[in-house]
C-alpha cells in the first residue's frame, strides 16, 4: 500500500485542497505498473468523491490529455520558435549556493535536465531567475506554479479540456521527496478559471502572487511572460 495526494478544484483561499488517498501500489518502472496504481489510487479516490472527474497529469497518465499537460511536455515557444519545456525552464531558472542559473537546460530533454548533476551538487536552491526577472523561494511552490499555469495559459484547448476535471494526480510525485506538482498548478488553473480570476492572477507576477499566495508586494512588475526571450 502506498500513500499519494489528490489534488482538488477548490474556492477556498488556496485554490485547491490536498487529500492523501491510500492505495494499493504497483511496483516496477513500466507505464504498464504505474497506470496500474494510478488505476487504483483513482478508484480509491472516487470510493469517497464518486461525483469527481479525476485526471492522472504525467507521462504515465492512459489520457492523451494528461500527457499533454505534463511538464516534461508542455512547452513554452520562444520568438524564435525554439521549444523549452516547463520541466527544463524550471531546472534552468535555479539559482543554487555555489552556481546557477545553468540556462543551458533550457533546450536539452526534460529528463536529462532535470538529472544534471549540478542541479544535485550545487548547494541549495537560494532563488530562480527566468527570461531576466528574478524570483524568490517563498512561498516555496510560488515560482513552479506561476510558470506552470502562464505556460498552460498559451493553450486553449489543453486549458478548456483541463475545465472538465475537479481532480488531479501525478504518479511521479512523492510529497516526501519534492516540493513541486503540476497536478497542484492544473487544480490552481482550474479553480482560477471557475472564479474568474486567472486574468487578474496572469498580469505579472505579483499579481499572481497576490491572488494566489494572498500576499502583496509594493513594487509590481508589468512585463509580459517570456518578452524577451529568444
């Protein structure tokens, strides 16, 4: 058995609400093992939320929709329309004790970006930096969400389907280990939608972390996202 968060649509102040879900896990690294315990930790959920749509959002998921919205798939286009995925602009943005922001991550493999070893030997992470703008590292999963949901946001059409869900996992993901999920930032887009508040949340990102996080900063930025980047 094994533990794992749901992410729920919410409209409380956070946007979403956590559930940890008990389940039966199915070791083994094949998508064949990990759709099976996704298979069961959604029946698991839908024994207690049986009115809820729930979606798996990884490279694992058996929807084409959660593939999609992976952010090992999810991909930022530049001016000069190079793809950078949100897992390797993420990487790329760190600024570490001893190094960073390692900007060449931008344009290699998500997973090759994210295994680096300078990501894992360069002390700890003390800020990020993205297309010229600096952010810090609070609120924790402030910096991975703002880029998660403005890089969602260029996508119609994977944002109106994601409107269909009230819940979302991602396999992958051990609150133990990470801090980061996209199935939180896909229950953030979706719950700012339903209240009309992703316009005001996506104006910078202050904004974002005003609407969001609840906390207000005096100096607002108002560049648009990725303004200046090639």
């Amino acid at each position: 058995m094994a533990i794992r968060p749901v992410y729920m649509v919410s409209f409380d102040k956070l946007f979403f609400k956590k559930e940890d879900i008990q389940f039966k896990y199915f070791n083994g690294f094949s998508v064949k093992q990990k759709q099976k315990s996704i298979d069961s930790l959604h029946e698991a959920y839908l024994k207690r939320f049986n009115a809820h749509k729930i979606l798996e959002i990884s490279s694992k998921s058996d929807n084409e929709l959660g593939i999609k919205l992976s952010a090992f798939n999810l991909k930022i286009i530049t001016n000069k329309g190079k793809a950078i995925s949100v897992e390797s602009a993420f990487q790329a943005s760190k600024v570490f004790e001893n190094g960073g922001p390692y900007t060449d991550l931008l344009y290699v493999d998500s997973r090759i970006s994210k295994k680096d070893q300078r990501i894992r030997n360069s002390g700890s992470i003390v800020g990020f930096k993205f297309d010229g703008r600096d952010f810090e590292t609070e609120p924790k999963t402030f910096f991975y969400n703002w880029l998660y949901i403005n890089t969602l946001n260029l996508y119609k059409d994977l944002g109106d389907k994601l409107m269909e869900f009230d819940a979302f996992t991602d396999i992958e993901f051990n609150p133990k280990k990470s801090l980061n999920c996209q199935a939180e930032a896909a229950a953030i887009y979706v719950s700012l939608r339903r209240q009309n508040l992703l316009d005001e949340a996506l104006k910078d990102k202050d904004s974002f972390k005003k609407v969001v996080y609840q906390l207000d900063n005096s100096k607002v930025e108002q560049s648009s996202l990725f303004s200046d980047m090639d």
